[in-house]
C-alpha cells in the first residue's frame, strides 16, 4: 500500500510539473508573439493578455486583467464587437474582424482581430480567445491612395475647366479691345466715354478672373521646376497667424502659441502659407467668440511637427473621413469645398504627414510632420 501511494504520489508530481512546464511554454509563445492576444469570458470580460500589449497599446497586463474588452474597443466599434463575440461564443464559430482599439496615449489604432471559441477540457465553451494584428499603416495607405487618386481626379476636371476659361477670358478681352476701337473711330465723345467705362470694366473682371485661374493652375499643375528652399517652420507659422489677425481679433480668439525653434527644412514657403491659412480659416469658423486657438511646433522623432488646436465645434468621425475629399464642405452653400482639399495637396507634395484629433464640442487637433528631407522641387514663388 505504502509503494502504491509512493507511485502515485510520484506520477501527480510528474504530472504537475509537466503542467507547469506547458503553462511556461504558453507564457513564453505567448508573451514574445508579434501579435496582441487576448482571452475573454463570455460576458466580454478580459482573463488573459499577453505581454505585447505594453508595446502595442501601452497599458500593462495588471491594468487590462479582469476589465471589459470595451476597455479597448473604441465606442464606435464596441457594438459590433459584442455581437461578434456572441457569435463566437453560442454558435461555435471563428470571426475574422477588423476593429478600432484605444492605445493608452488616447489615439486610435486599427487592427484586424481573429476570434476562436475557447473551450475547457470537457469541450464546453467558456469564452473566446482573439489574435489582433497591428494593421493602421495599411489602412493609412491605403486611405491616401484612394485620396491620391480623387486628387488626380480633381486635377484632370479642374485644369480643363480652367484652360477653357483662359481661352474664352481671352476672347472676351479681344472682343472688348476691338469694340473699343471701333468706337473711338466713330468719334462721339458721349458715347466713347460710357462704353469706355463698360469695357475697361469687362477688361478687369476678366484680369482678376484670369489670376484666380492662375491660381488654380497653380496648385492643379504642381510642380513648376522651382528648387525647393530651405524654410523656417516657425515663421512660416508666424507669417500666417499674422495674416489672418484681422479674422482672429474680428472673433476676440485667445491665441496662444509655443514656438520650439525647430531646424528649417525643405519646402516652398508660399505654398505651405497656402496651406496654413486654409486650415486657420476652418478653425476661425468653426470657433464661437472669445475661442482659443493653439499653435505650437517642436522636433519630435526626426520630423518638424507643427500643431493647430481649435476650441471649436469639433467634427464627427464621418466628417473627419470626408473632410479632404473635392467640394465637401459643411459650411454655407457660398463655400467651395476645395480648401481642406487644397491644403492637402500642397502638404502631401511636402511630404508631410497629417493627423486630425476631433470630437463634436471638443474642438479639432491637425498636427502636421514634415520630414526633414523633402521632395527636390515645388511650384509657386517663395
């Protein structure tokens, strides 16, 4: 009997530590895995994270453990989640998703989740066990290259348009011209002295029409074989804030401002003042009187960041989606549409990259990285 328990005793202890042996082969496969994982209960409760979270997301295992998966899961998104997971759970199924997690740092990021049921050793499913993979520079791609193309397909619609409209302004100011000759030639004074009033009338509309076309041009065809020049970021910033003063003092909007005294870099001055002013106007429009507005540069990993920060209206995440897109505006019907599209354009050639942080009722955030070496040429005077 005394051998018999000795055996038994023997083979729990073997059997115990072959468990804690697979229990540290999971921690480690786990721990050191390129992806987020994570167990939950069936009510969406977390039991399990690996160590890759602190990289990916950076909250530490100790805060996620036994907190809601709507922790992580963006408000937007957490819906859809739970019916996910009940899917998982009652009709033993695998889901492949793509959802919205919050990093700790209050941004968002976009990862593609795979769900498995989970299941304790008797079969029964207890929960539901996740694989996510960091997939936001994808999606980032693939969002400017859908922009990349409206632009393109701006560009193609815009620059015919204007080409005709130089075409026809140039025949309205020959037209004007031979009238006018003709006129003199007759050599009444009275007469001569009002047409001559239309016509010079005529003739300007048609100069301050042809600059706007210019303009146009201008952006549509962008790069005019210009060298880039090396530009100083915070008077850029300066230049601009001083050209819209009369808007900002119209409105009584506290300006504050931090200038990190960043190293220059390459770019065309004018058109990133283009830029700039398009995207204060927005944030002078969309702030009440008495607004706060932000502006604030500094070096941060290896880029030339600039940050505009409005206390206005904010914008929802549909408007934030649509916010570049040609002609979509919320403004009154008198507005184009074009000016988010057109800052855009001018930063993207700057190879800038562009982040909007906005709420409704929460104001807007842009921070604009410009790298500190840039593409060789640019169009519009410096």
């Amino acid at each position: 009997a005394i051998g018999e328990i000795s055996r038994n005793i023997a083979h729990l202890k073997r059997k115990e530590s072959l468990a804690k042996k697979f229990q540290e082969r999971w921690r480690t496969l786990t721990h050191n895995a390129p992806h987020l994982i994570i167990t939950i209960d069936r009510q969406g409760v977390i039991t399990f994270v690996n160590q890759r979270i602190k990289q990916l997301l950076g909250y530490d295992v100790e805060q996620i453990i036994n907190s809601s998966l709507s922790t992580l899961v963006s408000d937007q998104d957490w819906e859809a989640v739970a019916k996910d997971i009940m899917e998982v759970t009652s009709k033993d199924q695998m889901k492949s998703c793509v959802y919205r997690l919050k990093q700790k740092n209050g941004s968002i990021a976009i990862y593609a989740m795979d769900w498995s049921p989970l299941r304790e050793s008797s079969g029964k499913i207890v929960g539901a066990v996740g694989m996510a993979t960091d997939i936001t520079r994808e999606k980032e791609k693939e969002a400017e290259l859908v922009q990349s193309q409206r632009l393109e397909a701006l560009a193609d619609l815009v620059g015919g348009i204007a080409h005709h409209f130089n075409n026809l302004m140039t025949v309205i100011v020959l037209e004007a011209d031979l009238i006018g000759k003709e006129i003199r030639k007759q050599g009444n004074e009275v007469i001569e002295e009002i047409i001559e009033k239309r016509l010079k009338s005529i003739s300007e509309s048609c100069f301050r029409g042809t600059q706007k076309i210019d303009l146009i041009l201008e952006f549509i065809e962008g790069l005019s074989g210009k060298q880039f020049l090396m530009i100083d970021i915070d008077e850029v910033a300066k230049q601009v804030l001083s050209q819209v003063s009369v808007y900002l003092r119209a409105k009584a909007i506290q300006i504050n401002t931090k200038w990190g005294k960043v190293p220059q870099v390459l770019g065309c001055s004018s058109q990133l003042r283009k830029a700039l002013i398009e995207i204060l106007m927005n944030a002078i429009e969309a702030m009440p009187k008495d607004g706060k507005l932000d502006v604030k540069t500094e070096m941060k990993n290896g880029y030339a960041t600039l940050s505009i920060a409005d206390s206005g209206s904010g914008m929802s995440e549909d408007v934030q989606k649509k916010m570049f897109e040609p002609f979509f505006t919320t403004k009154e019907p008198t507005r184009n549409g074009l000016g988010a599209t057109v800052a855009y354009g001018i930063l993207k050639n700057h190879g800038a990259k562009i982040k909007v942080f906005s709420a409704p009722e929460k104001g807007t955030t842009f921070v604009i990285n410009l790298p500190m070496k840039q593409m060789p040429r640019c169009g519009g005077e410096n």
